[in-house]
C-alpha cells in the first residue's frame, strides 16, 4: 500500500463486509449476503473455553452445509467479563452470555437454522429480569463511551482488513500528507490529552520534549507492562485492537523524528503478544511501517521487547534499563526519558490506553475529543471494575463520571444486598476511596484530593465484610515483593511498614506502633528513588485516614470488626438459631465443635482454628464472628 487513496480504496471495499455489524445492511465485498458470529476470544472468555466453542461451532457449520453461509469472528474482549463468553449473532445482533462448547450445535440448529433464539443463552436484567437481546442494550454500557475500547468486540485484531474498515490507519496517512510534527503538538493539546499510565502527564508536552531533544537518534516506546494486581485493561486492547497502538507509536515518531519504537509487553501476555506479532507483520506487508509510509519521506519500525514480570519495570527509567539488556532498575531523574532515554537518546514512553486514543484524536478531530471529561482531564478512562461487584469488566466512562455511577449503574451494584465501603483505585500505588467520596467526579486531580489516584485503572470494589487494614496489607505485601531493592527507603522501609501491619492484624500492636508507622510512610515517600516506592504507603495512609476506627479496633480492642483477621475473631454458635444437625462437627478438620444431635452444639475456642467451614456449612446461620 503506497498511498492514502490505496487505503481509502481497500476501506470502501472491507466496510460493505463488516457493515453488517453496525445495522447498515451487510453486504460483502463479494455482493452477497453472509451471517457472521462474533466470538469473545480474550483471555478471559478463552479461559472459560471459548476457543472450544470456536471449534465446535465450525464443526457444526461445517456438518450443516453452512460454512460458506456463515463467517465466525474471533474477536477481542466486548467488556462485559462477567457474562463470558459472550456471542453474538448477525444480522440479529443476538447477544448471547456464558455460552459453552456444547451450545454450539444449539445455537446452529435453533437460532441459525430453526429461527428461533435462544431462551436460555439470553441475557436477563439483574434488577428487572427483562430480556435484553443487545449487548449494547445492558445497562452495563449506557454511561460508556468507547474510544480507546472501541474496536475491541467489533474486529478480528488479526486482520489489519478490518481495522481499516473502521478508519484504520486514516490518521498516519493525514498526519503525513496534511501535519507538520508541530501542527500534531498543536492537535493533541487542543485534544488535553494526558497519560493514561498513571501520572496524567499532558502527552503534548511529553512529546514537545523528544521532539525538541537533540540527537542522531530517537525512540519510540510503548509501556505495556500491565503489572497492578486485577489489571487488564493494556492487555485487552492489544488483543483486541493492536493496530491501534501501531498507528499511534508511527505517529509519535513522525512527530518527534524517531524511526524505531519498541513495544516492551509482559511475557505472561501470549494472547497479546502473539495478536501484536501478527498485526506488526501485516502492517510492514501492507506498507505502513517501514520506509516512506504512504510515499512520504518518513519511515518507521517497530519491534517487540518481552517483560519478564518485574512489577518494577512499569516505571519507565526502569523499562528502558530493561530493554537495554540490564536488570529492570529506576534510573535518577533527571535526566528524564526525553532527553536522554533508550540506549541515551532522546525518547517518549506512553502506555498502551494513551496510544490507543490518539488516532480517533486525528480522525474525528480534537475538539471531538476535548468536549468530553472535565475541565483538566479530558477524554475518557478504562477501567478494570472488579472486587465485590455484579457485572466485573472493562469500563470506559467519560471523566468527571462519579464512582457511584461506576459502581451502582454500570457494575450492577453490590452483590447480596451488601453495603459499598470502598473502591481502591490506582492498585498497589493508589488510595481507597470511602463512601464519603462515593459522589466525587472520576478525574486525575479530583482522586489526588482524596488520597488516591488515577493509576493505570485497576478499580476494585469493597464491601462491608472486607477489612481495611488487611486490604492496604496486602496491596503493601506486593509492594515488598516487587520492589527492585536499589534504595534503602523502598527496600528496608516497606519491609518495616509491613511488619507493623503484620502486628496489628496479629492483635499485637500498640498506639505506639501506629505512631511509627504514619511516619514511616512519609519518610518512604519522600525518600524512595522511583515511584514504585513513592507510591507504595499510599494504600496504607488513605485506609488509615478514613478508617482510622478499624486500626484502633485492631490495638486498642484486639478485634477486626470486619471478621477478617483470623486472630482477632472468633467463632461461635448461636443456641437460637442451632438445630443440633451436627453439620459443622462433620466438617471441622480439627473436631473443635462437639455435641448431640439435635441439640444445641459448642466450639471449643483453644482448637479451633478459625478456617470458618463451619460457617460455610451452616444452613440455618446459627454460626457468627465476633
């Protein structure tokens, strides 16, 4: 492909095709009619067996005589993970949730075949019970806006074809006809584009930066190093939506003047990186990366470097190191990135979210995208909602959304009528938010207020059973076992911080040691060398700031009110409530419960272990923590 009017050319000709998904009528490239089934094929519908459903749905079309009749599109991850595997159906859009291997042949022979859809396999409204037959119909996605998540659902990421039916690659050939690099530093500081990773830093400044840098050479990186505990939101558009990150990374070394980037991806990805590989490959076949894209003097190529795991190299002084063949360590700052970065040269490093807006920044223009979000956070932000919620996912929402609004409209709410406690957001580096915040407007100076942040979007919901000192223990037990170890501050110091926690869930501490510990967490924070370690007490100040109750419980008291703690509660019977079915006694590993049957049964406080199966078993909820 050497010029735009080729590309303009082979969209015409790939969007009759995928027109049937947009309700526009459907024709293929070939004039005829053609069904299509759109298969989940990310990582978590693979993991509940979706590429078995693949196989056997090809099977049963074959056996039918209606392979050629129907086309089966494997596609990247549709949002909703929590109904996976999700299927759907064209012309209809019949959307289909958990569907197995074994629905195949129904889903042929019934819906297919027969006419008739499929009772059992529809989705039901959690709260109404109403059938909702498109996916897009869900609560679920009424306050989303998909722009970094849009193509994800909608194309087979290993078909650059379709990306360019969906405007793919429109604006590379725009921003090498039309833009000058300062005219694209123009275009995205219209748009307000900040860093998705994290740190909200403005994108067109990041990139004025590199490009203003001297040097012989200039590099390209792409930050998909996914490492926050319930994060996957990188690894989801680059299984669904590669080409995306391509196009974007060619723009920024258009920019800058860079001609090689790097793509630096977690190995425990496969799905990701093998979709990447594809989509780099088709991308040089069809001209767009390589030398004088779009018969320009520009050329650009890109690679792909593999993470080994390392938490640490999320932070990007410590990914180049790693990039470069050496341990994954932070390097001082400054020097930063864009002025000296990968291999010493000047170098920009955005992450996979941030990159994936950029090209609809070019084609729908960037006023388009600064009408949406706040006043200084503009745009929108994925989420991955997990924790205690009914619909876990991918969110993408508008800035200046509220929690509430996440939690209770697009996540479905708490399950079994539970109370909302907190959200932590950012991962091991962000805060928890309490329910006093539960109205605060989502956006990167909104959460610092509180004492969380943005983060790369892992948002995890808690409910009224959860406990807040072991939650920020936790996040902090990540912290200490990902920590590089090149300064004191991180490395002895969160080791410290979380031997205090260990006492206070042991029931050990005193007030003293609460003292010790708010001060120690300033001093890692003010003293640590990256931001892994700047950030690392911050799940522990903001649960000590807005449940500093649950911490006194824990010293003052020697209880955990939340019943979390194993040795700070206790388990005991309710003699209203026993029946005397002896349940508990039978599955109690270490016999702490006896009595008669049909009559009141007793546990014996010195054996038990509190591994709480008795609980578990009871079904007259006659067992209670305290």
């Amino acid at each position: 492909m050497k010029t735009w009017q080729e590309l303009n050319e082979l969209k015409k000709q790939y969007r009759q095709k995928v027109a049937i998904r947009l309700d526009e009528g459907g024709e293929t490239a070939l004039g005829t009619k053609k069904r299509e089934i759109m298969v989940c094929a990310g990582t978590g519908c693979l993991s509940s067996k979706s590429r078995d459903f693949i196989d056997n749905l090809h099977l049963e079309l074959a056996a039918h005589g209606l392979a050629d009749d129907v086309e089966v599109v494997a596609t990247g991850c549709f949002g909703l993970c929590a109904q996976g595997p999700i299927v759907i159906v064209h012309p209809e859009g019949t959307f289909y949730h958990q569907v197995g291997p074994k629905d195949a042949k129904k889903i042929v022979e019934k819906h297919l075949i027969g006419g008739e859809p499929i009772e059992k396999l529809l989705y039901h409204d959690h709260d109404t019970k109403e059938v909702i037959s498109k996916l897009m119909d869900t609560p679920f996605y009424h306050k989303q806006e998909r722009v970094a998540l849009r193509n994800c659902g909608r194309i087979d990421p290993e078909k650059i074809e379709e990306y360019i039916a969906f405007d793919g690659y429109q604006a590379l050939a725009k921003v090498v006809h039309e833009y000058s690099p300062d005219d694209v530093l123009d275009q995205l500081k219209i748009s307000g584009l900040r860093g998705r990773g994290g740190a909200g830093f403005p994108t067109y400044m990041k990139w004025t930066f590199a490009k203003n840098s001297p040097g012989d050479q200039k590099y390209v990186v792409c930050n998909a190093d996914e490492g926050d505990p319930g994060a996957f939101m990188d690894r989801s558009v680059l299984e669904g939506d590669p080409h995306a990150v391509i196009e974007a990374m060619a723009i920024a070394g258009y920019t800058i003047g860079a001609n090689q980037g790097y793509v630096y991806v977690r190995a425990e990805y496969p799905t990701a990186v093998n979709r990447l590989k594809i989509a780099i490959q088709q991308a040089r076949e069809n001209g767009l990366l390589g030398d004088n894209i779009f018969g320009s003097n520009f050329s650009f190529q890109l690679d792909i470097r593999l993470g080994s795991g390392a938490f640490v190299c999320g932070e990007e002084t410590a990914l180049l190191e790693s990039i470069e063949g050496r341990r994954g360590e932070p390097r001082p700052r400054p020097p930063f990135p864009a002025v000296k970065g990968l291999f010493g040269k000047p170098t920009t490093v955005n992450n996979v979210e941030t990159l994936a807006n950029i090209p609809q920044i070019f084609v729908k223009g960037p006023a388009w995208f600064a009408a949406m979000g706040t006043e200084k956070s503009k745009g929108t932000k994925v989420f991955a909602l997990g924790g205690k919620i009914q619909n876990t996912g991918l969110v993408e929402i508008p800035m200046g959304t509220t929690l509430r609004e996440i939690v209770e409209d697009i996540g479905g709410g708490i399950p079994d009528g539970k109370a909302f406690k907190a959200a932590q957001t950012g991962g091991p580096s962000g805060g928890c938010i309490p329910e006093e915040h539960y109205d605060v407007p989502i956006d990167y100076d909104n959460l610092m207020e509180i004492g969380s942040m943005m983060g790369s979007g892992g948002l995890i919901v808690m409910d009224e059973d959860n406990c807040m000192v072991d939650i920020a223990k936790f996040f902090l037990e990540f912290t200490v076992e990902e920590s590089c170890g090149k300064c004191a501050p991180c490395r002895i110091g969160t080791k410290r911080l979380l031997e205090i926690l260990d006492k206070i869930t042991l029931g050990k501490a005193t007030m003293a040691d609460l003292d010790k510990m708010e001060e120690l967490c300033h001093h890692i924070k003010e003293n640590s060398l990256c931001g892994l370690g700047q950030t690392a007490p911050n799940p522990v100040l903001s649960t000590y700031h807005y449940f500093k109750e649950e911490y006194l419980a824990h010293v003052q008291e020697r209880r955990c009110p939340a019943g979390v703690c194993k040795n700070l509660i206790q388990y005991s019977i309710d003699p209203e409530k026993c029946t005397g079915c002896s349940a508990c006694a039978r599955v109690c590993p270490v016999s702490a419960i006896s009595g008669e049957v049909k009559k009141v049964y007793e546990i014996d406080q010195e054996t038990c272990i509190k591994c709480g199966l008795c609980k578990d078993t009871c079904r007259f909820d006659a067992i209670y923590v305290h």
